[in-house]
C-alpha cells in the first residue's frame, strides 16, 4: 500500500492548514489520485490492521438499499453509530447528560467517554428492541444505499446498481457506467452528505476497472475503508458481470488530515508494507444483491498492530 502511504506523506509535507465542519482542524491538499492493481492483491492496509469484516458488511447494506443502523447494529457494525446517535441526543425527546461536541470531548475527558459508551450502548439496545424508535432516529435518511439503489425521480426510483450491471452486461465499452450518490435535492435531508460522491466503471480486455471520486476524504480513518469497500465493489461487479478485474482508481477532492490523527499517520509511516491478502468469494450464482459477509472471505492478512483515533463527526 505505497501509494497510501505516499498520499500521507504528500499531504505532511504539502498540505495547508484549514479549519473543518467538526471544528477540529485539518491539514489538507486539494486533488490527489491513487491507482490500484486488483491483480496484485486485495488493498487492505497493512501498516495497520483493519477491520475487513466491517467494510464487507457496511457494502452490503449499500448494495441492499438500507439506510437504517438497525441492521448494522444487529450484524456488530458500529460504522454509522456516530451519525445515528447525533440524530437521538440533539432530538427534543432526549434527556440523557449533555452529549454535543461528543466526538472531540469523548476522545479527551475520560469521564465524559464512560458516559458516552453508556448512552451509546443504551441508544442501541434500543433502536434493535424498539421498531418505532429505530425508524424514527436510527435511519440516515436518503444516504447511499437509497440513492444507488432507488435513486427519486418524482415519478418513481431508478436503481442504479442494477442499471449499471444491465449496462456492463449489454454493452460493456459504453462511457455511461456511472453511479452517482450526490442527490442536490436530497442532500439536506441526510445525516451525512455523500462523501464518496461518484464512481465509474471502465471495461477493457475482459477487466473490469472502476474510479471513484470522493469529495472529502479523511486520510487516517476513512481512506482506508474506502480503498478496500470499493475496490470488493469493483470485485462483486466483475463477478455478476463474468468479468476478471483491473483497477481501482482513486480521485481525491479535499484530502486532509485531522490535526488529532497526526501521531497515528506518523507511526503508520514507521511501518514497513507487508504482503496484500487474497480476496476470496464463496457466491456461485448467488445475486451480489443477496449476500452475506459470510460469503466474503480474506485469505492470508497479515498486518502490523491497530492503531486507534478518534472520529470527527
């Protein structure tokens, strides 16, 4: 994974220093592109270890059309937490201790993080034991999974996940494979605008490549899941498709740094790459539409130590 590691570096050492949506502070560049060999290995970070199982289940629930942590929850995937949880406590109906500004404040006063894990764990127990509640505050409204799979005409839903496989199936040199998350008219109305906005599909010499761009991209704890969600994308795409694989191509827009993750990108960059795992489906002839994370397996990861960070939501 050199070239995320490269794309650390470049950032340290180019960056310029802006203030973000969080309030916590950014070194960032504008622009930055990463390319991927599918063929040699699966990109999984290996300068630390990182929760493949997460990814896997967090892109099924994509492909799906779900927008509720309810099932994410259930299948142990605290991903989307953060988002939900800001949803209950700014709500008029919670009661609970003082919760705002709890991303930066859990991560620096420990009191105030035993307090946050107690009102997690309730909020969770209670979106799975509570239908009403769950629907109410553990939907993100119109995130991905609404947009690539029943995408609002008006009239009607477009599903583009099932357009996009149709379309590489039928004629697989058109210049339209293209899905789209960012819906300017839905954008308000979702606990968090897309970040990885676009990708495209590109089919040569019975490859299946695919370039995302990404809008915002936070280097230490998101890039990493967004390398390896897409480039298992690019994977059960190629499968459903009857395709080998190519390339997964990485468009930055704000690449930046969180000021409280430069220690952990520092002792990312002290450690030496290991070997990329194997990716492994068990699907048949199984719909993408209809698996399990069981059905997805990695063979062979060997990684350095986890190295924790606080989110910024």
């Amino acid at each position: 994974m050199k070239q995320y590691l490269d794309l650390c570096k470049h950032v340290l050492e180019t960056g310029t220093r802006k203030e973000d949506r969080t309030g916590t502070g950014t070194v960032s560049v504008f622009g930055y592109q990463m390319r991927f060999d599918l063929n040699e290995g699966f990109p999984l970070m290996t300068t630390k270890k990182t929760a493949f199982r997460l990814i896997s289940s967090e892109l099924l629930w994509f492909l799906k059309g779900d927008t509720n942590v309810k099932t994410l929850i259930e299948d142990r995937n605290p991903i989307w937490d953060e988002w939900a949880f800001e949803q209950w406590v700014k709500s008029a109906e919670y009661a609970g201790p003082d919760m705002t500004d709890f991303g930066r404040r859990a991560a620096m006063d420990e009191e105030f993080a035993v307090s946050y894990k107690i009102e997690m764990d309730a909020f969770k127990k209670r979106v799975v034991e509570d239908a009403d509640f769950a629907e109410k505050y553990a939907d993100l409204g119109p995130v991905y999974g609404k947009q690539w799979r029943s995408w609002s005409t008006g009239e009607g839903t477009i599903d583009q996940i099932a357009n996009l496989i149709d379309g590489i199936k039928r004629n697989p040199d058109s210049r339209r494979h293209i899905v789209t998350a960012w819906n300017p008219s839905e954008v308000e109305d979702m606990a968090l605008p897309p970040c990885h906005a676009l990708f495209q599909f590109y089919v040569a010499d019975g490859k299946l490549s695919c370039q995302l761009y990404q809008r915002s991209a936070d280097i230490f704890l998101g890039v990493p899941f967004n390398i390896a969600s897409y480039a298992l994308l690019v994977h059960l795409i190629a499968h459903e498709c009857g395709l080998g694989v190519g390339e997964f191509v990485h468009t930055l827009g704000d690449a930046h740094i969180y000021s409280n993750h430069m220690d952990q990108v520092n002792e990312q960059l002290s450690r030496e790459p290991k070997k990329l795992p194997t990716l492994k489906l068990n699907i048949g002839e199984q719909s993408i539409f209809d698996l399990a994370t069981t059905d997805i397996e990695l063979e062979n990861y060997d990684s350095h130590p986890r190295i924790k960070a606080p989110i910024a939501v």
